[in-house]
C-alpha cells in the first residue's frame, strides 16, 4: 500500500491523528466530534488519505482475524487479495468515498444539520452501525432507519424491517425509536423492533423500556412506513404507555389503538425471534459439508460442493455466519481446494 507522502515529522503526526480517528469513529462520534472530524478532513486531503490507508489496512487484519485454523499443509499466499469478480468495483468504491467525503464537508458549511441517515442493507445483508452517540443498531435485511439527535433527546425513525438497538446510558438525553405510530424509550437498554403492515412488535433483551402509541387510526400503516413523524403532544391521544422488561415482547396495533399484547418469553424463544443476527461460528474439525450447510442457511450466496470427495474433508475455523467472502478464503487456503466464485453461487471443486 501506497503512503500519501514521504516520512517525515509532520507526516508521521498526520498519520497518527488519522489513526486516532479511525478508533474514534469504530467506538462513536459524539455530534461534536463528528463536526471537528469533517473539519479535520477539509483541513488537508492528505489527512483523509491517510484514513483511507489505515483503513485498508485495519481491513486486512479483519480479514486474518476471521480465520482461526489449528493446521494446514499448504501456505496461502493470497489470503488477503481481493476476490476476483469484484476487482472491478475497487475503483467505483474509491472515487464514490472521495466524493463522500467532499459532499459530506460542503454539507457542514453550506447547510444545516439534516438528520442521519443509516442506509438500508442490501436484500442479503445485515449491518451494524454506530450511532452519533455511541449507541448501536443491527438492521435486519432491508430495514431502514434514520436518527436525528438534539441537546435533549436522542430520536430514531425505523421506516422498515426490523433493528436491534443496544442504547449507551445517558439519563439526561432519553433514546427515543419511533415505528408506526409507536414511541419505544429507553435510556440505555437493548431491544428489538419489528416493523410490520398492521402491527408493531418490541422485543426487550436488557434493561427496561416504555412503549408510548397513538390512538389515531386515521393514519394508514403505508403512510407512517414511508415517513418519520414527529411526537406532538397536543396531536396525539395516548392510548397506554406501559413499560417492558427484559424477557418481554409488547404486540401493538397501527390502527386500532387497543392496549398492547405483553407476555414473556423465554431464552429459547428470544434466540429464536433474533436467530437473523450474524453469530460466530465455531468449526472443529466439522465435514465441510455440515460446514456448508450451515452458511447456506443463513445467507443468500450459496456454497456448492461441487467434488463429493470433499464433502467429508474436516474443516478447522471461526468465523461470523455473514461473513461469505472470509469463509470462502478459509476454504480456498484449506488443501486440496478450489474455489470458483459466481453471482449467486460460490463452487468447491478438487484442485487438479
């Protein structure tokens, strides 16, 4: 990889300030060191350079941390090389992040501060981001949320699908979610929320919350999917505003207005309502084909045996069940192995 300048004091000082911000970012920015960030950016292109230096490299350290083998006979000398069928994105993605950044600093100074946006993740994606705040939220595939925090409260719109929130304490600035026509507040707790046509469903892990609904069937659940709509008091009618544990899961209607459905659940049943977020998968000397199975479950790519002579070959790794290209490099560094990739399909065949 390529540095941004020759070494020097001044250059080594760029370096770990980028370095810096780069942790900052991974942990949260606060809103105003998200204001001294853009600022720190505009001051001099060689400081988001080297932030997109050390975020390569940060990335192929991710990529090692993935794969946790206990043996192999051959060395993989390409464990870090990007995988061919995407090598020409790499350049699109690059000049998109420039052009990010730039629009991110002519926003700061021309216009003011709109509320964040947290994309939603592609059909077979599930993302987590952090927040302004230190808090976090896991979009399940296709959910799609958007946050705007002031002095006096921290507020979230999901607009559709289904996020967990693990919410960072902070009693003076409540976290607010706002699905339908449902306000669930918290202070710092974790929970879930599922966004359906007709019905609001909260699931608490952690912590306590306090579910706030309209009475105000007026609204059409299309209409309150597509917009975040604001609290006003003298608008809205509260139907009930009950608080729910951890171990609990509220039901509530977006049009009825009747009270909610509460009951408790077990830790069984709470595994199996959140079973969409990504877990860390431990294979000990599992047959590659059980190994298979288990990604294909739970991800759109599909791994293909494509040589039954590998179906028993014991494979030795940790991974995240998400991570489809990281178990693709754990499988092309294990002996013996080939792997061709495609756009929906991901083949194993016998090296000849």
């Amino acid at each position: 990889m390529k540095r941004p300048e020759p070494d020097s004091r001044a250059a080594r000082r760029r370096a770990q300030l980028a370095a810096d911000w780069l942790a900052r970012r991974d942990r949260g920015l606060t809103a105003a060191e998200q204001d001294a960030f853009l600022q720190w950016l505009a001051e001099d292109p060689r400081h988001g350079e080297w932030l997109a230096l050390h975020r390569r490299t940060v990335g192929d350290f991710g990529a090692l941390a993935q794969w946790r083998p206990e043996h192999s006979e051959e060395a993989n000398p390409n464990l870090l090389a990007p995988i061919r069928r995407r090598v020409r994105w790499a350049l699109p993605t690059s000049l998109a992040a420039a052009a990010a950044i730039m629009c991110a600093v002519w926003w700061r100074n021309e216009t003011p501060a709109a509320p964040e946006n947290v994309r939603a993740p592609l059909a077979s994606e599930i993302e987590r981001r952090i927040l302004a705040d230190g808090s976090s939220v896991e979009l399940n595939r296709g959910a799609i949320v958007t946050a705007a925090f002031s002095a006096t409260e921290r507020r979230v719109s999901l607009l559709q699908g289904e996020a967990l929130f693990e919410v960072r304490k902070n009693d003076s600035r409540p976290f607010i979610v706002r699905a339908g026509n449902v306000d669930v507040r918290a202070v710092g707790t974790a929970f879930a929320v599922r966004l359906e046509p007709a019905t609001v469903e909260v699931l608490v892990t952690e912590g306590r919350v306090a579910l706030v609904a309209e009475r105000n069937p007026s609204i059409s659940p299309a209409a309150t999917s597509e917009i975040s709509l604001p609290v006003n008091a003298a608008a809205i009618s509260p139907a009930t505003s009950p608080e729910l544990v951890a171990g609990q899961r509220a039901t509530m209607s977006r049009t009825s207005g009747a009270p909610p459905e509460i009951v408790s659940v077990t830790s069984a049943e709470t595994t199996r309502l959140l079973a969409w977020q990504p877990q860390l998968l431990d294979f000990s000397s599992a047959p590659l084909e059980a190994a298979v199975r288990e990604f294909n479950r739970r991800n759109r790519v599909q791994f293909v045996v494509g040589d039954t002579t590998l179906a028993a070959m014991p494979i030795v790794a940790s991974i995240r069940s998400d991570n489809v290209e990281g178990f693709a490099r754990v499988l092309a560094a294990m002996p013996g192995v080939e792997v061709e990739h495609g756009e929906t399909e991901i083949v194993l065949r016998r090296k000849k």
